[in-house]
C-alpha cells in the first residue's frame, strides 16, 4: 500500500544549472487566454502565485508569443487573449507576474512560442503578418486528431514557406525575447518545441519537405531548433537555465513521429545540448508509456540517457484520462499514478515531473499529495476559469 512517504523522491531539491528548486514539481506549460491585449493582469500573477503558494517549485507559464510579427494568432484560442513578451504593457504585466511567483516562494520561466501554421492568416497582434512554417504546410489531415474538419480546412490552406531571412528573423527574435525575460527577472527560459508549432514542423518530416540545410535527415531538421538554442543561450549567458520541450506527437497527428529510433532521437537532443540545453521536457500524452518498441522506458527517460541532461516527465499526472480524452468527456477523475512517477524518478529515470490540467483544478496539488489528502477532480468547465 502507498503512503506519503514513498512520495519523497518529489520533492527532493533539484538543481538545473545553478539554479536550487526546493522539489522536482513544475507546473506544466497551459494556455489560458486570460491576458485581454496579450498582456497579462494582476489575475494572471495572483494565478501564478497560488500556485507556488501551493508547493510548486516550478512554474512554467502558457505559451508566450516571441518578438515576431507573426508569432501568435487565434489559432491558440481568443488571439487577443495570448501573452506575448514585447511591448512596454507586456512587459509591466510580466513583472508584476514574476514578482508574485517569488513572493510565493516559487521560480518561474516563460515558455517561448512560435504557433507557426497553428496561426491564422489576419488575426494576432499584427494581423497584416503572414503566417509561415518551414515549407508552408500545417501538416496531413487523414490522421488521428481532436481537430474537427472546419478546424482542419482552415488551418490546412497554405501558407508561407519560409526563406532563410524570415529563419534568421525568427531566430533573432528568440533571442530578443530571452533577453527581455531575463531582465525581468525570469529565473530560466522554457522553449516550446512541441506539438506541431514552428519549431516542431522543422523536426517532422511531414512539414518539413525542405531541400536546403534546414531539411532532410534529422541532423538538418534539428538545425533550425539548435539555433534558435543558441540564439537564446547567447542572450541570457552561461548561467540561465533553458528547457526545451519536445514531442513525437503532434495536434496534426496523435501517431505521429520525429524519430523511429532511439538513435535517431539522439541526434537531436545531442544537437539541442550541444547548443545550450539544460533539461528537455519530453511531452506526451502519458507520462509512462513506453517511447520505442523493446523497451519500458518512456520518452522522458530516453531524453536523459541519450543526452546526458536532466529530462522532465509530463502526461496525464494525477489524473485517469488524457488531455483530450478527457475534454472530450467533460473532465478526469484523480489517478494516483504519481506514486509510479515517484517510483521512476527514484530509479532515476528523469528529474522532474510537470502537472498540468491538476494544477489548474487544484493550486494545493503538491500539498495535498504530499500529505496524503485527495486532490480536486479535473472538470472541463475548469478551463474557462482563472482561479
């Protein structure tokens, strides 16, 4: 039988390049819609806060669009309602919100993001901006998605592919935004390089159909993330900390795969290291499957052996059903599968773990786990709220 106490491995200290974290617990990156503008409110710090408030070490914020025209669009829900991190009231409302994290004990990294052909064409900031990826294509739409076909048919138009200055100006624009957080007073910097947005379409070979060094075998797709790496590690120097956040999965494809093999994914995540990577994020849709055929390991303990860094496991903790299962039926029920998570960290599978829908449900989650308390259900009406 579990008791608390087998739970102890979570909440260990950690230290990611120089930086002490008082437990391995990180609040996974979510997307809200709540900062009206693309600013975030005195709302958005009190959520943040709670959260650290709660036994959080680690707060990894929504997604937050970069320093480039077309970064955001209403393809992350309500345009208007997407943070970004340019701007002088963009940048007050990031103060305010790094400001009530540490006053709530917490450490706090923006994550980085460029929705790429997840952005529609006239809508975001700068509606006039075209939208792009690396070959101009969202992707397959005969796979296995939650995306409806009105969805489909409107993301799937094409786009534009993109030429090597709009690569270095998106790669500038990186930096640019890494340098401003750090000014802020951001503690590290996360990087989405997941779910089928910009970076991500350079690593899959569906969207990435390029003949020139950005495209081909798995070296030449990483290339175009390594640089926005490097671009980001030589704006905030040596000391920052950097998580890059990577997955096989895609919104366009639930099956789909950057790397059929462990070697090949090692190619990628030696490249990301070599280019500033302190620790990868490895997203799925649960934390504990196995990522390759004869093996148990799952994606985050591939990314730890492989590279030589820390990893973070995310997917489905503390609750019964997926992401998308589970807004398909309304909620989750708790799942105390965290004891199993405790159990591989132990074995020194991967470092951290990331709570996501949890934690916006219940701020008190590492708390109450911790203490052997029940943890709030998971309802879909919670996603519509800012509490």
């Amino acid at each position: 039988m579990n008791t608390p106490e087998d739970l102890e491995p979570l909440f260990q200290p950690l230290t990611i390049n120089g930086l002490t974290l008082p437990n391995r617990l990180a609040m996974a990156p979510m997307t809200r819609g709540f900062c009206p503008g693309n600013v975030p409110t005195e709302q958005v710090a009190a959520y943040y806060r709670r959260r650290a408030e709660g036994g959080t070490a680690l707060l990894i914020t929504e997604g937050v669009g970069i320093d480039h025209p077309s970064s955001v669009g209403i393809g992350a829900g309500s345009a208007e309602g997407v943070p970004v991190l340019y701007g002088d009231k963009a940048i007050a409302g990031w103060k305010k919100v790094v400001s009530e994290v540490h006053a709530g004990g917490g450490f706090i990294f923006p994550q980085l993001w460029h929705q790429g052909p997840f952005r529609l064409p006239g809508t975001g900031p700068v509606p006039t901006a075209e939208s792009i990826s690396p070959s101009g294509t969202w992707g397959p739409t005969d796979r296995r998605t939650n995306a409806h076909a009105e969805y489909m048919e409107a993301y799937s138009t094409p786009h534009k592919a993109m030429t090597e200055e709009d690569i270095s100006d998106v790669i500038a624009a990186y930096g640019r935004s890494a340098a401003v957080a750090k000014d802020i007073g951001f503690d590290g910097i996360a990087i989405h390089g997941a779910s089928g947005y910009l970076i991500d379409t350079f690593l899959w070979p569906e969207t990435n159909k390029r003949t020139d060094r950005y495209g081909g075998d798995m070296a030449a797709r990483s290339r175009f993330a390594a640089e926005v790496v490097r671009a980001i590690r030589e704006a905030v120097g040596p000391t920052m900390p950097i998580v890059f956040r990577f997955a096989q999965w895609k919104q366009q494809d639930f099956d789909a795969t950057i790397a059929e093999t462990p070697d090949e994914l090692g190619i990628m995540l030696n490249a990301l290291t070599d280019a500033g990577v302190d620790m990868f994020d490895a997203s799925t849709l649960y934390f504990n499957k196995p990522a390759f055929a004869d093996s148990p390991l799952p994606l985050a303990a591939w990314a730890k052996k492989l590279s030589g860094k820390q990893s973070m496991a995310v997917g489905g903790i503390g609750l019964s059903d997926s992401l998308f299962n589970s807004l398909s039926i309304g909620g989750a029920q708790v799942e105390k599968n965290y004891y199993e998570a405790a159990e591989r960290m132990a074995k020194g599978e991967f470092d951290s773990l990331a709570i996501g829908r949890a934690l916006i449900s219940d701020p008190e989650w590492p708390q109450k786990v911790r203490t052997g308390q029940e943890p709030a259900v998971f309802r879909r009406e919670d996603l519509g709220q800012l509490v």
